[in-house]
C-alpha cells in the first residue's frame, strides 16, 4: 500500500484550512457527499454554489444547512439537470454571469445502477448522458473562469471504474446490446476518470499548469444514491450494506473530494478515497488505478468522441 502523506488517519475535514474568499461549485449537493461537502465548506467560510435538477431539495438542503452553522453561510444554488444538454447550458451561462471566480468545480452528482436502458433528451444511455456528458459540457464551459481562477476540476468517481467492462464500448456506447444497470453506470465513471486524466495531459500540452484535474471516490458511503436510481433487488442489496461496517458515512464520502478541492500540492496523477479494504472505507489518501482506467488511445478517442457528442470544443 502507497503511505498516506496525511498520516494514519488519513485526510480529515479538520485538515482543512479556512476557505474565506474562496468559490466552491459542486454538482447535485441536496443529499450523500456533495451536501456533506457543501456544508462541510460553508462551514470553512467558503462561498457554495450547487448545481442542483430539485428547485425544492435545494431550498430545504439550504435551510438545513443554514440551520446547523447560522444564516451568514454563503450558500446558494443555480437549477441544473445533467441530463439535459440545454439545462446544462443554461446553468453555466448564468454561473458566468454571476460568479467572479471558481476555485474548484466538483463534479459529484450522478445516477447509478439504473435498471432498464433510458435514453437522455439528447439521445444518451441516462448514465453516460448525465454522469459524463453532463460533466464533460459543464466542465468545458466553466474553464474560462477556471482558468482565470487557477482553479481545479474533480471529479467524483467510483470503484465501479473496475466493475465493469475494462475499456469503453465505442462500438455500442448506449448498450443497445447487453445492458446491465451495473456495466452502463461502471462504464459512465470509467468515462468521467479517464476523461480527467486526458483533461490533465491536455491541460500540461497547453502551458496551462495552474489549472488542476483531480480524480477521486467516496468507497462506499450511506447516501441516497441507489434509493434514486437502482432497481428494488440493488435497493435491497444496498440498504442492507448499509447497516454493515462495509460502509461508511457520507460525510467521510465528502472528504476524498473536500480535499481533491482545497489540498495544496496534491499529486494530479493520483487516485484518491478511502484505503481500507476494498477501498470501501478507511483513512482517505491516494491508492492504486488499475492501468486501463489510463489507457492513452481509448482517453483521447473518448476525448474526441465527447467533443463531437457535445457539439462543443474545449477552449484551452
Ligand atoms: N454512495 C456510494 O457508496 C458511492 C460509491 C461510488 C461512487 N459514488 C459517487 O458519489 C457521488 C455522489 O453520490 P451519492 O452517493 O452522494 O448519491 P446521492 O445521495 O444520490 O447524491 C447524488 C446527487 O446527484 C444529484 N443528481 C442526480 N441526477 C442528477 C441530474 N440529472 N442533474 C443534477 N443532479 C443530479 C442528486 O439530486 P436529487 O436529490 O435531485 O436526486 C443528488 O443531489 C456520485 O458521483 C456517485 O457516483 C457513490
């Protein structure tokens, strides 16, 4: 096992130093990680902005918040549905149009294990379309102020990158053949790491170094996340994890990304969640890829095929 630069226990919240001035962006923070990291920054004086599909989630996500640290957190959110290109588009727009800067943008909404193949409005598997395209477009019209920001994008992965199939499905990117919940929402985090990685190669060729890509995962964490998407059988599968010591709470799930978003000098190259076993739960650091998740020829060919999917090339 790689030694834990942050000790034994691992990364923590209390590790972190205040954020004052500083501007957070996280994707579908109205439950499991991304409203534990939410709370977890506004309560380090950072200013947070969710990007949320839920009008209604992210007024009560916000008052519960505001409950816990006080009504002068800084904390708000823009509608946005990651399934659909347009939404998206129109969220990103009106985050330009407010937001001076942006010190990270954390890519942590996702659906997973979703039963029967769907489609997105634009034509993609629901997981593919909203977990990687969704991310892909966000990210790609946000980096104008990420850069000027030198401001850092993490995405929030899974250890489902290694549960599926071992290299993207070019030939059938919606599963028209063989669908399963678990190989299209493994292949959708398979997609969102290794774009991150290609993000980082493509970043260094341009010069632009103060930008920061990170990847990371929460193991395995009591969130809503199957509750929302899965089927009744995984739903029963992960309630009972649950209650088992194979799980951890979504606040640990928080930190893997808490700290891809404010650690300084993290190594980029790195993967980074618990490192207990599995790495389900345990102290949070960096532990090891599998070398398919870095493939060279399938992230660039997975870089091209995002750009011409999402009709938009990124700007570097
Ligand atoms: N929990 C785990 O053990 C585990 C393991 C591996 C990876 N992960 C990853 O961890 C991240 C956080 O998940 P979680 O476990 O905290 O699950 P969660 O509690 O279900 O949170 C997911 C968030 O994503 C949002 N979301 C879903 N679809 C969206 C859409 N179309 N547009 C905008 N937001 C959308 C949800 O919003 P709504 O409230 O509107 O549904 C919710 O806020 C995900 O990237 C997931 O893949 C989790």
């Amino acid at each position: 096992m790689e030694q834990n630069i942050f000790g034994k226990q691992g990364w923590t919240a209390e590790l972190m130093k205040s954020q004052k001035g500083k501007t957070f962006l996280i994707t579908g923070a109205t439950s499991g990680t991304g409203f534990e990291a939410a709370k977890i920054l506004a309560s380090k004086g950072a200013k947070v902005v969710m990007l949320n599909r839920n009008p209604k989630k992210s007024e009560d996500s916000i008052t519960a918040i505001k409950k816990e640290l006080g009504n002068n957190v800084d904390v708000s959110f823009i509608r946005m549905d990651l399934a659909e290109q347009a939404s998206v588009r129109k969220a990103a727009e009106e985050v330009l149009k407010k937001e001076t800067r942006i010190d990270a943008l954390m890519c942590n909404g996702a659906i997973a294990q979703v039963p029967t193949q769907k489609l997105t409005v634009d034509g993609w598997e629901s997981q593919m379309g909203v977990n990687h395209y969704g991310h892909f477009t966000l990210q790609a019209l946000l980096y104008p102020l990420i850069e000027k920001s030198k401001g850092r994008i993490v995405t929030v992965g899974s250890m489902g990158y290694d549960m599926g199939i071992k290299s993207i499905k070019f030939d059938d990117m919606n599963w028209d053949k063989d669908y399963t919940g678990n190989n299209a929402y493994s292949q959708s985090k398979l997609a969102q790491i290794m774009s991150i990685y290609e993000l980082q190669d493509r970043l260094e060729k341009a010069g632009k170094t103060d930008v920061k890509a990170y990847a990371c995962h929460p193991g395995s964490s009591r969130t809503s996340l199957i509750n929302t998407s899965g089927s009744l059988m995984m739903r029963i599968i992960f309630g009972l994890m649950k209650l088992s010591p194979l799980t951890q709470s979504a606040e640990k799930g928080a930190y893997p990304e808490l700290m891809c978003a404010t650690e300084q000098d993290l190594d980029q190259k790195g993967f980074y969640g618990p490192t207990g076993r599995s790495n389900w739960t345990g102290p949070v650091g960096a532990h090891k890829l599998e070398p398919h998740a870095k493939d060279k020829a399938v992230a660039e060919k997975l870089w091209e095929l995002s750009e011409k999917e999402i009709g938009m090339k990124w700007n570097f």
